[in-house]
C-alpha cells in the first residue's frame, strides 16, 4: 500500500498538464509545491462493470509504483489512467513498462 503522502486524494486538471498515451494506459503529469511525489489511478466502468476486475487493476499499478517508489524524484502529481488492454496484462509486463515510461519522462532518477 502506498504511504499516505503519496497518495494523491483530489485530482484537478491544470493549464501545464503534461499528457502521455501508452497501449495500456494514460499519464497525466503536473508539477505540485511539495518534496514528494503523489500518485493516483483510475479504472473506470468502461474498463469492466465488476468492481472485482477494476480493484485487481488498480493493485498491479499500485504494485508496480511501490517496488520503485525509492527511486521517484519529487515534486510531482501522476494519475494513470488505465485502459482496457491493462486488464488483461501480466504484471511483470505492467511493470517494466512503467519504469520504461518513468525513464522517459524523466520521473525516475
């Protein structure tokens, strides 16, 4: 489970919004005024009707984000929002092509 600080409750979208489209989902990042960096995830209905399907989705991204959560420079607002492809996935999958999107946008150190 992520730390509290890490967690981002509220999700607004701002003017400098950057917007990333991967096959198995969406990343939206926004600079905020703190050290940390918070995380968000959205599943939506469209996805699957069985919230049992949208929670196992949200748990693999959760997993993927705190195995390198060391490694995440500060000072950042990231949703993910999932699409359809993302269900089905294996996590190793998910996973390694988080942290390959993370280098490219120059979240990980």
């Amino acid at each position: 489970m992520l730390k509290k600080q890490n967690r981002l409750s509220k999700i607004t979208k701002k003017k400098g919004d950057k917007l990333f489209t991967f096959p198995l989902f969406n990343l939206r990042i926004s600079d905020n005024e703190e050290e940390v960096t918070r995380f968000a995830f959205i599943v939506s209905k469209k996805i699957d009707k069985r919230a049992v399907v949208r929670n196992r989705t949200k748990r693999v991204l959760r997993k993927a984000i705190e195995e390198m959560a060391g490694k995440v420079n500060g000072g950042k607002n990231i949703v993910i929002v999932s699409k359809k492809n993302l269900e089905t996935s294996q996590k190793e999958t998910v996973a390694n092509l988080l942290e390959g999107v993370f280098k490219k946008t120059g979240i990980i150190k």
